[in-house]
C-alpha cells in the first residue's frame, strides 16, 4: 500500500502552518504550498489523494484549481476551506465535484478526521477492515443526494446480502448509518453557521428541507430549528 499523500493550499501563512501541523504525526505525506498555480502544479506533477483547497488564493483560486482537476479528469478528493463570507461559493464548489468545504476557524480533531476519512475511502479494501470502509465511504460521500445502497455496491463490488452483512456487524443498516452521518454534518452546520435550514439539508445530501427536519425529528426528537435555537454555544460568534 502506497503512502497516502495531502496537499494543502492557502495564501495565508499561519493558516498554512497550522493546518499542516495538525496532520503532524500523520502517516501521509503532507506538501503545503501558497497559491493556487503551485498547488495545480503538485497537483499535476504529482499523485494526491486529498486536496485541501482555500478558496481565495493568488495566482488561481481554488475554483481553478478544482475546474482543471476536473477537466482533466485527475483523481483527488477535494476539501474546500472557505471563511463564512465565501460558504455560498464553498457550496458550488461541491456541485462542481469538490467532496465537501470546511469552515473557517477550522479545528484540529474536525480537520484531521475529515482528512482521514477522505483516504480510509480510498484505500483498498480488504476483509477484515470492509466495515470500517464502508463507514469512512458513507463519511466521504454523504453530501451526494444519489448515494444509493446500489452506488455502494458498485463501488466495492460487492453484493447486496453481503453489504447487509457488513451493517449488520456495526449495528446498524445502510440507511440508518447513512441517516447518522448526515445528522451529525448537519448538526454541526447548525450550530457554527448560519445558513439556513434548506441550505443545510442540501450540504448535507438530505432531498429537502422536509427530509432533514423528518430524520431529525425520529433520531434526536426535536426539529432543526429547535436544536439549534437550544444547543448553539453562547461563545460562538458568527
């Protein structure tokens, strides 16, 4: 198995310095640059499994970056920084193909874990860690509205009684697994942003608005709006 391999870009120095010191300790190579252009440079000259793209940069922003990924079809998952001014953009950037954005302060153990969720999706699979694949897999991909027990099985070649038996060994089913994770995106929208409800329900793969306050409802007993209007932190100011 190859080292797993993060490239990092954004034009601000400490922000730069601090988020490639979060991966410290990591097994990945890890390659900070400062714009745009270098970053599609290593991007091109080079292997990567994650991207992690601010979306203001000099040279070429992190849409530019992100476009030519696309165009020319180079296989590396995208995490888009954004600050709270630029989260509309952060959202066409995942229409664009970027897997998902996090927001600015950004902390440690959220940058990290979405990092490591991007490569345990990627790496391969073998048996005794499938569920723990599939799991990262659903972490990875739950903004995707088409994220379907079938795209599941596609992707690792496996078969449906044998997808349901990895569910069953952690506890639970695709659909409620997949449910899960999306709450748990969502809640954390709603407590450190402000887009609105439908906004979230989208970052967060749900079909609406409705869908989102649906599965909230059944899992935490309480609507969007109400958890947010009785969880948010008094310290975060937005």
């Amino acid at each position: 198995m190859t080292q797993p391999r993060v490239l990092i870009a954004d034009d601000e120095p400490l922000i730069l310095s601090a988020l490639s010191g979060f991966l410290k300790g990591q097994p990945w190579y890890v390659e900070a640059v400062s714009d745009g252009k270098k970053a599609l440079n290593s991007l091109m000259s080079g292997h990567f499994d994650v991207a992690v793209l601010d979306i203001q940069m000099p040279q070429l922003d992190g849409f530019g970056v992100l476009d030519a990924l696309v165009k020319k079809k180079i296989d590396t998952d995208v995490l888009i920084l954004t600050a709270f001014g630029t989260v509309p953009r952060a959202v066409e950037a995942m229409h664009k193909g970027a897997k998902d954005f996090i927001q600015k302060p950004i902390k440690k153990k959220q940058f990290v874990e979405k990092v490591a969720s991007f490569i345990s999706a990627r790496q391969p699979v073998t048996t005794h860690i499938l569920a723990d694949r599939l799991d990262a897999y659903l972490v990875a991909n739950l903004t995707r509205k088409d994220l379907t027990l079938q795209v599941v099985m596609d992707h690792f070649g496996l078969s449906k009684s044998y997808i349901w038996k990895l569910f069953k060994d952690l506890g639970t089913t695709f659909t409620e697994r997949l449910a899960y994770h999306r709450v748990e995106k969502a809640k954390n929208l709603l407590l450190y942003t402000n887009e609105p409800i439908y906004v979230v329900a989208e970052l967060c793969g749900f079909k609406n608005q409705s869908r989102l306050s649906e599965v909230f409802q059944r899992m935490l007993k309480e609507s969007p709006k109400r958890f947010r209007q009785l969880h948010r932190p008094d310290d975060v100011i937005l």
